[in-house]
C-alpha cells in the first residue's frame, strides 16, 4: 500500500524544554507522558485522500519509551469518513511503515481510535489544538525566568523520526484525558513540518 502525508505536527510531553529524546537521552522524569498531533496538509493511502485532516497519538509509557508497555490514545478527525478512518487506523498500527513503524509497539494498550472534533490554529510555538474533550494543548514561547523575556530556540534533527526541524517552545496548557490522564502543562512543546511515505 503505498502512501504518503505531508503537513505539522505537534508534539507536547512531560520532558523539560527541548526534551531529551531529541537527543537520544533518557526522559527528564524518568518516564514518558506525551504525544503528537499530526495536521495533513496533502495526504493519501492508496487511494483514500487524506487532505486537511487531523490525528493524534498521546501515551502514557511507564518509563522511557524504548522500555515499551505504554497505554494510548488514538484520534482521529470526525469529518473523516469511514475509508479514511481506516485508513490513519492502519498508518498508526505500525504496519506500514512511517514513525509509527518504529513506535506503535511501544502502546500495546489502544484507546481508540475515537473520533473527535478537532480545532487546530497553527501558528508556530503559539500553536493551539483541542480534540474533542480529550486533549487541550495550547503552546506559546519559552520565557526567561529572570527577565521574562521571550526565547524562540529551534531543533535540527537530521535523523530524527517525527520531524527533521522544529520550533520549540511551552506549553501553557497541556492535558489528556479519555483512557490516559495527565496534565503536564508548563513543559516542552514543538511544532514542525513532516513528511512521510511508505509502501
């Protein structure tokens, strides 16, 4: 099956700014409590289009996420319909490649997918998503805690998974409920572009 996506994501976890996974370091906690929102701009799986929809993963790991055994939480858009919604169903089992084909067998516990509403703004690390009543992610610049002046630091991972650049910045609201809660607002967020394919 081929196909390919490209658009923003979003990601938001319990990590300090920056976030070590970035750097193949180990979670600041300990532990791994976040995720992604993925927002297609252009995308198709075979034939099924996938324009302008939205999805998300959002984990609850026990400890770092290579260790696995983590519980998630699968959305996708409302407006999709049934073809489609299969369809990121498939792309986010793993089976098919992208960086779910590295991850999915992290969350061996699934809630979902679920269909939600979603209300995207993407505005750089100002960037705010709502879906449905599961998440509330609302980020905006990291400020210096002495002077409060706004920092706006960015990532170049040429090896990364998720994203190759982003923009980094803070959360001021971050929470998860449905299945997994938490709420880790305050902590890292990052916004960048993506573009995957696979067969």
């Amino acid at each position: 099956m081929s196909w390919n996506l490209t658009g923003t994501v979003v990601v938001a976890c319990n990590c300090d700014f920056g976030c070590p996974c970035n750097f193949n370091a180990l979670p600041t906690k300990g532990k791994c409590e976040g995720g992604w929102t993925w927002h297609v701009d252009k995308g198709r799986y075979g034939d099924v289009a996938l324009d302008d929809l939205n999805f998300s993963v959002y984990v609850n790991w026990p400890g770092a996420i290579n260790e696995g055994d983590g519980e998630a939480l699968i959305l996708v858009d409302e407006r999709a319909d049934e073809a489609q919604r299969e369809a990121i169903a498939e792309l986010v089992g793993g089976e098919h490649g992208g960086p779910w084909g590295i991850l999915a067998w992290t969350w061996p516990t699934v809630h979902g997918p679920e269909p939600v509403q979603y209300d995207v703004e993407l505005d750089g690390v100002r960037t705010r998503v709502k879906a449905g009543t599961a998440v509330a992610l609302e980020s905006g610049p990291i400020t210096n805690p002495v002077t409060g002046a706004e920092s706006y630091p960015g990532v170049v991972l040429p090896q990364g998974i998720i994203f190759k650049q982003g923009d980094c910045g803070a959360s001021t609201t971050f929470r998860v409920a449905n299945g997994i809660e938490y709420d880790h607002s305050g902590q890292y967020t990052a916004v960048g572009p993506f573009d995957y394919s696979g067969e």
